[in-house]
C-alpha cells in the first residue's frame, strides 16, 4: 500500500477534499447542538395528533 507522499497529486487533493469536507460536517454538528442548547426544547402546547383513515 503506497504512503500518502507516494500517492499521485489527485490523490492526496481527494484525501484532503475528503478530511475538510468531515472537519466542516463535525463543527456543523457541534455549532448546531451549541446553537439550540440554551433554547426551550419543550412545546408549549400539545399539536393536535393528525387523522389516520383506517379500514
């Protein structure tokens, strides 16, 4: 198995394309758990339960 400083430069550009793209997607996720942390997770009133037809 080639070392990443063996590997062809399309390579490693896809690597590192691949590690950003996950870093992003990992700060996305704790940017939106910190942003709707401090906020009321509770509804204030119950929503009215949708009519199923049965048979």
């Amino acid at each position: 198995m080639k070392t990443l400083d063996q590997a062809p430069s399309a390579s490693r550009r896809t690597v590192k394309l691949a590690v950003m793209a996950a870093a992003l997607g990992v700060a996305g996720c704790f940017t939106a758990a910190f942003t709707f942390a401090g906020t009321e997770a509770q509804a204030g009133e119950q929503a009215d339960a949708p009519i199923v037809a049965t048979r």
